[in-house]
C-alpha cells in the first residue's frame, strides 16, 4: 500500500508506471502528435520530469545544476510564470531532444530526487508540493494512455498495444441510487494539514452546503446496447435531442457514434488496445462528450446528475464500503450537468502552483469518478475532473437521473 510507502518508494513507484505505461511503444510512436489535444508520449515522458526539475529541484536542492538549459522551453506546458514554452500544437514536430535523450532526462532528475527526498526535512509546504508532483504525474498516466489510444486508434492499420490497464472490465447490475430531498455538505474536508494529510486538489477544498430535491441516480452505467438504440433511432440525425452547440458540434463534423466506433458491412466495430473488435454491447458506453451524453439523457427523458448529486450518493455508499459495487465506480469518468466552476472561498495560490486548477474555470464541464485508465489511488469521492464539453477521448460515459 501506498501509505506504507517511504515517500522515495512512492516516487519511484509513479515514475516507473509512466515509463511501463510506454513500454509497447515503437519508437516512431513517441513523437506523432494526430490532434492539438492529443500531446506526443516523448512529450508527457519530459513534461512530468520538467515538473519535478523546475518546482522542486532547482528551489530546493542545493548546488542542483539542470539537466539542459533548454528543457525549460520544450516542457513547459502551460506555466506562464514559468516563462516562454513551445506551442502546444508544435510538441509533435520535436524530433529533438530524442527519445533516448528524454530517459536520459528521466534517470538523470530521478537520481536527484532521490537524493533530494533522501537527505531532506521536509517542511510540510514542500511536502505537499512533492505530493503534488505526484498526482501531477498520476494525471499525466491517464492522458498518456489515453493520447496512445487516440494515436493508433488513428494509424490506418489500427495497431494493437500491450497496456498495464483492463480497459474492458463489466459492471454489475446495481441498484438505482437514492438521494433524500435535504441539505447536503460538499466538498473536501481538509484535517491537520501536516504530512500525513491525505491528497486533494485546490479546487475539491471549500466545503459547503448545497440544497438536493430528492433524485435517483441509476446504478449503471449506459450499456454500448442502450446506445446503439439513440444511434439507430435516428438520434445524430434529430436536433431536438441536442442543445445548440452540440447540434453544432454534430454537424461541423459529422459526428455519426462514440469516437473509435467504426460500421463495418452493417455491423459496429471499435478500436480498443486489443485491436479492432466488435462493440461489446454489454460493456458502459465509452469515448462520448457531454454534448453526446446529455443527447442521450434527453432522448431517454432523463438528465445528466449534477456533480453535487453525484458526490453525496458516492460519499453515502463509501462510507458503507458500497461504491465499487452500487456505482460501477471505476469504470468511466461520468459526465455531470455541471459547469467546472470554483467553490465557495477559492483562492488561486501565489505562483505557478496558482496555475493549475484555477485559470480553467470557463466553458468546461465537471466530470467525477475515475475510469479504467486512472492511476491506483489517485481518485476520491470529491475529485472534480473537467473537460470541454466535446472532448470525447477521454474514457468517459454516462450515468442518468430520473427528471
């Protein structure tokens, strides 16, 4: 277990996942970059240890000398802080620094935290910007195994991969979920703020109470089955389903099924780590945006839950042990009907640490839950994840709530 770790063993345990993560990669596979969303593996590979090098290391570690001056620039992702950084759109035209230079990179800074870690007290800021530094890079996995797929999911020959994850696992039949009309506290309760607190992000923290009519909330997950019956009702065809910028979204880009979906001689097929396979109707519907999941929860006549909705029916059942079992937890990140918005006393941190959560409150939606992609440990009851509303390669679906 991870609280049983020393903190140098936990780091390393992050660092080599990123790099298993890789390990089926061909070398021609680390530098494609099919879309601006979509970052190069050889790219999140140096990114996570430029976070590392520039936020702990070069404050921190005395005499610490960087591994090459021109990192900072290549890594940067979006730190304006930090200082000038390659245009998103460009990190798939890096041919250098090679992939070779960047495990180079990787060992060379792992060394040094573990030196670091090794020899030094740490005050309980540094530790929690340590902390972060691992979720940061926890966060990084999930778009690393997700950018892969989008990557091949797009080479003509639709390649198959070995990858560390069970991107095809079943859910139980669970049980309709009910939340009683009242006043809720939401939210992440902070403790003591010593080392031994549990992670969280800024934007979980600010408890507060909300008001809930009384709502069911489905205990599973949209099936493939349940949405190949939007798809051939016609329901990419008929406006009245969409709101205006889905509506848009659907024509400017034909948008036809679930991102990776293919019809082959009448019959659907999708692209998965396993190569191309027929849907698996019996599995959560996969790899749909927001516009697309609230599509299907009005041609159902339901709704999408609200994020607030979500967190009170999980915390209720993880406080008996029952959310893996009652909410599929796990399988999909699950839209919500709320925008990703700060919580009552957010404050931006001073620096760049301030960047991280805050400067994206606009024109994203609020996700909750974990998927099959994410990390060991690295989800809660108040995580609050967040995309735009037609981001879809994500491994995300949908749960519905009775209107």
């Amino acid at each position: 277990m991870i609280a049983e770790q020393t903190l140098t063993e936990h780091y390393y345990r992050v660092r080599l996942h990123s790099e298993a993560i890789c390990r089926g990669l061909e070398i021609e596979d680390y530098v494609v970059q099919p879309v601006a969303d979509v970052s190069p593996p050889k790219w999140h590979l140096g990114h996570t240890t430029w976070f590392w090098e520039t936020f702990v290391l070069v404050p921190n570690a005395p005499n610490y000398r960087i591994f090459h001056e021109d990192f900072s620039y290549v890594f940067n992702s979006y730190y304006e802080t930090v200082g000038k950084r390659v245009l998103r759109t460009d990190r798939g035209n890096l041919s250098r620094p090679t992939v070779a230079g960047v495990y180079t990179y990787r060992a060379y800074v792992d060394e040094q935290m573990s030196r670091f870690l090794d020899t030094t007290d740490l005050s309980p800021e540094l530790y929690a910007l340590v902390k972060l530094g691992l979720n940061h890079e926890q966060q990084h996995q999930e778009l690393l195994i997700t950018d892969i797929k989008y990557i091949l999911g797009h080479n003509p020959l639709l390649p198959a991969i070995e990858m560390p994850i069970r991107e095809h696992q079943a859910q139980i039949s669970g049980q309709p979920i009910v939340i009683d009309e009242g006043i809720y506290r939401v939210g992440y309760q902070t403790t003591n703020g010593q080392n031994n607190e549990p992670f969280y992000f800024d934007n979980e923290v600010g408890v507060h109470k909300v008001y809930l009519n009384k709502t069911t909330l489905a205990g599973s997950l949209v099936t493939n089955e349940e949405y190949l019956a939007f798809i051939e009702s016609g329901g990419y065809q008929n406006f009245r389903h969409w709101l205006s910028d889905g509506w848009a979204w659907v024509k400017a880009h034909d948008i036809k099924a679930p991102l990776y979906w293919h019809q082959v001689d009448g019959e659907w097929w999708s692209y998965t780590f396993d190569g191309l396979k027929l849907v698996d109707l019996d599995a959560p519907v996969c790899h749909v945006s927001h516009y697309e999941a609230d599509a299907y929860a009005r041609w159902k006549e339901q709704r999408l839950p609200t994020e607030f909705e979500w967190e009170v029916a999980a915390v209720d059942l993880a406080a008996v042990d029952l959310s893996s079992q009652q909410l599929n937890w796990g399988l999909r990140w699950e839209w919500t009907n709320s925008a990703y918005l700060p919580y009552p006393g957010f404050i931006t941190a001073v620096g760049a640490v301030g960047e991280y959560n805050g400067k994206f409150m606009s024109g994203q939606m609020v996700l909750r839950g974990a998927s099959v992609a994410t990390p060991e440990g690295h989800s809660r009851p108040t995580y609050r994840n967040f995309f735009q509303p037609d981001k879809r390669w994500q491994f995300t679906g949908i749960r519905l709530v009775n209107p």
